[in-house]
C-alpha cells in the first residue's frame, strides 16, 4: 500500500460514517440539514415548556443571529455557548450570510474537520513507523461521530489539537501556535491541550531537559510557537474577559442549563448516579468502566510515572491534564452518556499522542475497541 493510500483511507472511511449518521438524522426530516442541530421550542421559540433540543441548536443560533445581544435569549447560557465562536462564525463565512445555508456549512465543517483530524492521527503514525488503521481510534470515537451529525464543536476543537501536534513534531512551532490557539476560542477544554504544550515548551522544563541530555538541548533560545502560544493564551483571556462584560460572567464552567458543578472529590459526580438510581450506576460501570474509567486511571498512572522520571513531553502533560480533569466532571455529565464521551475526546486524543509518542502497540490496539461505543448514537 502506497504512503498516500495509508494517509487516505482512514479520514475517508471516517467522514464516511460520519456523513452516514448524518444522513440518518436528516431523512426523517426530507433531508433537512437543519434537523442535525436539533432545535428545541424552548430556546428557537422561547416557549418556556418547550423542547428542549440539543447542544447544536446554539451553534446554528450564533451562526444566524451572530450578534451577542439578540442571540442571548436564545442561549440557556449565553457567555458559555457564545465563547465557542469559532465554529458558528466558520459557518456563517462559508454560507456568505446565507441562512439557508448554514446548517449545510455546519456539516461541511465538521465533516471536513474530522477528516483532517484522522489524517493528522494517521500522519503521526506513519512518521512513527506504526500501522494508519490505529487513527481509527480518534476518527471514528463516538464524540467525533456523534459531532458531526450533531453540530457540535469537539470536531473542529480536536481536529484543530491534532493538526497543531502534527506541525509541532514536524517543527513548525508557529503553525503549530495558530492551530492551537484557534482550537481555544472552538471548545474551550482544548486549554488542557495548550497547556501541556505551554508548559512542556516553558523554561523550567526546558531546563529540566537540558539537565538530563545536554547534548539535545545546546540552546537556551525559547522553541518557536512559543510566545505565540502565549499570545493565542491572552487573546483568550481578553475573550473571557469580554464575555463577562457583555453577558455578565465569564464563559467557562462546568455546562449549559442544568449543570451541575464540579465534584471535588475524583468520580464523584459518577457515584452520584448510584445514589439516585444504583441499577443505572451499575450499568455506566458495565459500558464505561473499560472505555472510560480504565482509560483515565490507565493515564493518570503512566503519566504520573513518566513526571517522575523527569520525562515531561507535551504529550505526557497532555495525557495527565485531560485524564485528571474527567476525574471531576460534574454529576450532570456523568449522568448522560453522550455528554460523558463528548467530555472524553480529549484524553482519547491524549492517549493516541502519547502512545504514538512512546510507540506502544498495546494501547493503539485496545484504542480501537472504542468504536463499539458508536452503538451509542444508535441507541440515542
């Protein structure tokens, strides 16, 4: 098989599930791109007892009503939902303006997004000298296909990290700053990404590096990307700063209506469900003991291990912040699982970068059991 062809077909068989579970969301409605959004009456026509809809829905209301002040009474909570202003503006651009468009470029964007974010995944594997297939981990995760026919944001935001590693181990720091920094204002859980490159690239740990192999770090310059990753840090500062003036509040937290927040305690929020329900706690640990719960501890083990031994790659980083952040998602995450995969993207992600990084066979292969979480959608 050609390089091109083991580049190509794992994005391709990807964007093809993918426009799949599209398809299968928009025939019910006479192939109506709208309907991937899954617009509720409660924020579309401000019907307090209404539908409620999905996540979606406030990417397309950004997209077709882009200013802060109209749109925010069609947002459960405005500064959250307008703070991913990445992907509903993309969308608005393609479209030209163009309402009846928007649904479509939404798609197209996601599509398109998790087609570059395998090959990105595929292309590290080639580098690596390790079989393309294993980027199927990330390409056809349920949060990435369950994105697309949604038109929800973890695509564009993962495909965004990916592409940034991509021109990072290439050497491309500057290029690798832009994608990083973009990922930021498309989800906001991207930070534990930027932040492991922050601080795998600052100068403590360089010094760290050059203390263990001088010979590899005869420069004390600062690696190009850096400043622009503080750079791309402060703008979304400014963003979050503007977003408390204009709404009232910052835009991070914990979710949208409903939310509860994040637990102190690690699992907890998980835990909660068996208080409330012990059968369904019990089946949560059937499905996302093996796809979740062993991945997080799994990270958690190996990255901290790596730390000790003085090892802090980006990759590394990468892997402990996005696999301790999940320790505390909030109960109101727990309690959904689509909502529980979305908030996973990151660390199946982190664990595909790492194990390419180390070049460690086992985890790629186990990675791809996580497509049966694809029966998810299904079910939905």
């Amino acid at each position: 098989m050609s390089a091109r062809l083991r580049l190509i077909w794992p994005p391709l068989l990807a964007m093809l599930v993918a426009l799949c579970f599209a398809a299968w969301r928009m025939a019910p409605s006479g192939w109506d791109a709208r309907a991937l959004a899954q617009v509720g009456t409660r924020y579309a026509e401000l019907l307090p007892e209404g539908t409620e809809g999905y996540d979606g829905q406030f990417a397309y209301f950004i997209a077709t009503t882009p200013d802060p002040q109209s749109v925010a009474s069609h947002l459960d909570v405005p500064a959250y939902r307008y703070q991913r202003i990445l992907y509903p503006l993309l969308a608005r651009l393609l479209a030209a303006g163009r309402a009846e468009a928007i649904p479509w470029t939404l798609l197209l964007i996601n599509l398109a997004a998790l087609g570059l974010g395998t090959w990105a995944v595929a292309a590290l594997l080639e580098e690596a000298g390790l079989w393309t297939g294993y980027a199927l981990g990330f390409g056809l995760w349920v949060g990435m296909i369950g994105g697309v026919g949604l038109d929800l944001t973890e695509p564009l935001a993962y495909a965004l990290v990916a592409l940034g590693w991509v021109a990072r181990r290439r050497g491309r720091g500057v290029l690798a700053a832009v994608f990083f920094g973009l990922a930021l204002f498309a989800k906001e859980t991207t930070l534990l990404f930027w932040g492991a490159v922050v601080a795998s690239d600052s100068g403590v740990f360089l010094a760290v590096r050059r203390t263990r192999a001088r010979s590899e770090s005869g420069s004390n310059s600062v690696p190009p990307g850096f400043l622009v990753n503080l750079f791309a840090g402060g703008a979304f500062l400014v963003w979050q700063l503007t977003l408390w003036r204009v709404f009232g509040r910052p835009g991070l937290g914990s979710g949208g209506a409903m939310a509860t927040p994040f637990e102190p305690i690690p699992f907890m929020g998980l835990w909660r469900i068996g208080q409330v329900k012990p059968e369904a706690l019990l089946l949560f640990l059937v499905i996302f003991g093996p796809t979740v719960l062993f991945p997080i501890l799994w990270a958690l083990v190996i990255s901290v291990r790596d730390l000790a031994r003085r090892r802090w790659e980006g990759e590394t980083l990468a892997l402990l912040l996005n696999a301790g952040a999940l320790l505390f998602l909030p109960f109101s995450t727990f309690r959904e699982p689509l909502g529980l995969v979305r908030a996973a993207t990151g660390l199946v992600l982190a664990v595909l970068l790492y194990a390419v990084r180390n070049r460690l066979r086992r985890p790629l292969n186990y990675s791809l059991f996580w497509i049966a979480l694809l029966a998810l959608l299904v079910a939905r």
